[in-house]
C-alpha cells in the first residue's frame, strides 16, 4: 500500500456532483451552474473559469498576498469586480446580439473560421471556435496565435475569416502583429478587443474590420 503521506490531493471541479468526478476524488466544487438545457452549454464554461478565480483569491489571501504582493483591501477589490459580473454579461450579451444581427448576414456563405489567441486566452479561441461548430455547423479552429505561421496562415485567403482575441496584457502587442499577418492575406479579420481602449490601443487595432468588445478595459 501507498504511503498516505505521498497521496496525491485531489480537487474536483464540476457542475454536477455525482459525475464519475466525483466519484474519484474526495473534494468537489459544485460550480452550480444548472442542467445544460443546450449543447453550447457556456455558463459550465465560464462557472469552470470563475471557480479557478476565486481559488486563486482565496491562495492569495491565505498567503498573505501571493507573489503579486496583493493586500487584503486590493483582494477585495477583486472579489467586489466578480460581482458586478452579472450586469455585465447582461449589457454585454445585448450589446452582442445587435452587432451579430448586423454583422451576421456578411458571413452567410462562410464555410471556414479560425480563431486566434496567446497565453490565457489561448483557451477562449478554443471555446469560441466549439461553440461556433456547435451551433452553425460551420468548420472553425482555435489556434495559438504565436503558432499561426507553422502551419494556419496557409488556410487563410479572402473566403477565410478569421477572430483574433486581443486583451490588453504582456502579449497584447503580438497578438495585434498576428492579426496584421491575418490581413495581409485578405483574411476578413475582427475582433474581440477591451471596450474603450486608449488612443494608442485604438490606433493600432483600426486595421480589423469589426471589433466585438468584452469586459476588459485598457
């Protein structure tokens, strides 16, 4: 038998409890976020995302701050902005549905997509890029925008649109330098950018024909 003392801790994140997850491990955190009444189902998603969050928070505050140096009141301050969230998605999602309204028609014939992204939103390409096969039916790939030039940059041409996610951070430059390759090759490019992003970020982000704006901010 094993030793106890090199037993692995083990943490089970899910929406639903008595899954084969929860089965194997001892701890679970219930994201709760209700049956998934669609296969497109990216409240999971996002509930995944939100419990890696606030267990980061709550490392930090056991740490007295973490690496980042993060004190109580900055801590909490982080906790306030998770629960502004849900107004927020509200105006976003509105905001959402009437420019893919206007732009939905312009994709029409669209039979390939490619979704671009670095770092942590790396993973949100990926996500987009599901849920757009899921509900459209359309043929779309998320790829990391640092490795577009071994191998995806061949895909694209005028007939290829492809979405670039571009939040401010350490790799906010390069992404914008990836999209540029993108529109080079006539690629339709657009975007998911930070909603008013500052007069430098906006001069540099003009070369995309649409920008879709998230949550973030500059």
């Amino acid at each position: 038998m094993a030793d106890p003392v090199y037993a692995p801790r083990l943490l089970g994140i899910t929406n639903r409890p008595e899954s084969s997850l929860g089965r194997l491990v001892n701890q679970i955190l219930d994201i709760g976020a209700g049956i998934e009444v669609g296969v497109a189902a990216t409240k999971t998603f996002l509930g995944q995302l939100l419990a890696f969050y606030v267990l980061a928070l709550a490392f930090a505050e056991r740490r007295g701050g973490g690496a980042t140096g993060h004190g109580p009141e900055q801590l909490r301050q982080l906790a306030a902005g998770l629960r502004a969230l849900p107004q927020q998605l509200r105006d976003l999602v509105d905001d959402h549905d009437r420019r893919c309204e206007q732009l939905g028609h312009l994709f029409a014939d669209t039979q390939d997509v490619i979704f671009l992204g670095r770092g942590i939103n790396y993973p949100i390409a990926l996500e987009g890029a599901l849920k757009l096969k899921e509900i459209s039916y359309i043929h779309a790939e998320g790829y990391p925008a640092g490795e577009m030039k071994h191998g995806p940059i061949a895909l694209l041409d005028a007939r290829v649109p492809v979405v670039s996610i571009a939040v401010p951070g350490l790799v906010f430059d390069k992404v914008l330098s990836n999209a540029q390759d993108a529109k080079a090759r006539d690629a339709q490019l657009s975007g998911v950018a930070p909603i008013a992003p500052t007069a430098s970020c906006s001069t540099r982000c003009c070369r995309c024909r649409w920008w879709m704006n998230c949550s973030a901010r500059c």
